[in-house]
C-alpha cells in the first residue's frame, strides 16, 4: 500500500542527495545540476500533497500551478546560471569552486 | 501493480540521482540526471498528475539537461581528479544528506495525516462542482470518467493566477535579456 509518506520520504531523500552533492562536489556545473535535483524534489512533496488532498473529488489545481511556476522559474534561473558559469570559464579557464575564491576571508 | 511501479520508478529516481553526485564525468552526471528526471516525471504521473509528468520531461529532461550538455562540451571539460584536499566536503556532504534524511524520516514517522492510502477520484463529484459549471467541455470529460488534467490546469492558472503568469512571463523576458548580456564578450576585452 503506497501512501504519502512513501513520496515523501522519496523527495527527501532525493532532496539529500542533492544536499550532498551541492557540498561535496567541487565542479560548479555538478553542483548546478545537483541544484536542479533538490527544486524537483520540493515539486514532488508539492504534487503528492495535492493528490493526498481532494477537496472537490479532482487533485488540488492550486498546488500543481506552483509547480507549474517553479518549473518556469528553474528553466530561466538554469539559463542564468549556465551563462555566469560560461562567463566564469572565460575569466579563469576552470569550472573549479577551488579557482573562485576572492571572497574568501 | 501499482505499489510495484512506485517502487521501480522511486529506485530509478534516487539511484540515477546518486549517480549524478557519483559520477567523476560531467557528462555522465548529466545523463544520470535526465534518467532521474524521467523516473521522477513517472511519479508525478502516478499521482495523476499528467500534465506537470510531461512538464517535466519537456522543460528538465529536455530543453535544461540539452542546454546543460551544450555548456559541457561547449567548455571541454574533463573528469574531476580526487585531489587531498576534497576529502572533508565529501564527508561533511554525507554527514548532511544523513542527518537531514534522519529528520525526514523522524517527522514521518509521527505525521499520522500521510499515513492513508492514494485517495480515489471522484469525477462524478467534481462534475457536480458549481466553478465548473459553465464549462462543458470539462464537464464532459469528468462524466465520461476521464480526469481532464490539463484543461482544469488551465483553468486555474488562467482563472486563478492569471497575474502570477504574467509575471513568470516577463520573468522569463528578464532571464533572455540577462543572458544575452551575461555572455557577450566585453569589447574592451577584445581589444586588449
């Protein structure tokens, strides 16, 4: 029997997944990637809630327009990001967290 | 059957997103990812969400992961050598994942709510819905005993948020225009 807490638990954990890899990986384009990982894993919590949650007989429409808004979001922040990451190779030839430090104390 | 299905598309989506975080090769991490997001888009669809299933193999596992791909290449990246110093990320990183799947599942564990199975459709109920009313060809689609899923999408975010999409709109606008001028070339740069 699949209930809620078996999505959730899913999105959890792939949620530290993603936390894993945004801290251990040391390749800015893993760590984006990584990034993209934990924003689906709040989107499932989201679609799982409004399945669980049927006021009118049909899922929760709501809820599933915020997923709709934070996949628009993560498609344009990713085009963002790709082009900082591209303006960063030129600057310093590496795709290193490592090569980046000038705001370190 | 179903439970089975959760299981295989659940083992698919964490496996391949382990693979991502594992993976010494850019390249490799960004195809785990597509396998992922394709696991994940399964899911949704198990939960009946059809329209944002699709969603996410058109948006992630295509045009991101695509435009991912493009920068791997375009920048000639190789694998990632384990040098001295990553040692203490990698385990701070676990320690992390760990101690953040222990408050996960500790909070599960006592949220009673979550603890029931998939609740069934009631199309018949929702056919009955006054919002509805005037709209026949959703209507139609619940009585003939199919979930209209991206019609009654639309219907929201045309009806309800309307505003909230102009603004991704525009948002998106903003996203182009930014990554036009992110990437063209300095010309004093040129010059030097």
């Amino acid at each position: 029997m699949i209930t809620l807490n078996h999505y959730l638990l899913v999105a959890g954990v792939l949620f530290a997944i993603g936390l894993a890899g945004v801290v251990a990986r040391r390749n800015i384009l893993t760590i984006f990637m990584c990034l993209e990982m934990m924003l689906s894993a709040a989107n499932l919590t989201l679609v799982a809630f409004t399945r669980f949650h049927t006021p009118v007989g049909v899922p929760d429409y709501s809820a599933q327009s915020l997923v709709f808004f934070t996949i628009t979001v993560a498609a344009a922040e990713v085009a963002v990001g790709l082009a900082i990451i591209v303006a960063l190779f030129r600057a310093r030839q590496s795709v290193s967290v490592e090569s980046v430090t000038k705001l370190q104390g | 059957m179903p439970s089975l299905l959760f299981y295989f598309f659940a083992a698919i989506t964490l496996l391949f997103g382990a693979g991502v975080v594992l993976a010494r090769n850019p390249v490799a991490s960004a195809m785990s990812l597509v396998v992922s997001f394709v696991g994940l888009a399964a899911l949704f669809i198990s939960l009946d969400a059809y329209f944002i299933g699709t969603l996410q193999i058109l948006v992630y596992a295509g045009a991101v992961m695509v435009l991912f791909l493009f920068i791997i290449m375009l920048l000639d990246i190789k694998a990632e050598e384990l040098k001295k110093g990553n040692v203490m990320p990698i385990v701070g990183g676990v320690f992390l994942a760990a101690l953040f799947t222990f408050q996960v599942v500790t909070v599960l564990d006592g949220f009673k709510a979550g603890d029931k199975p998939l609740p069934a459709l009631d199309l018949a109920k929702a056919a009955e819905a006054p919002e509805l009313a005037k709209m026949p060809s959703i209507t139609n689609d619940l009585k003939a005993g199919s979930l209209p899923d991206a019609k009654l999408m639309g219907l929201t975010l045309f009806k309800d948020y309307p505003l909230h999409l102009q603004i991704v709109g525009l948002l998106l606008l903003a996203g182009t225009v930014g990554v036009v001028v992110l990437s063209k070339r300095d010309r004093k740069e040129e010059e030097a």
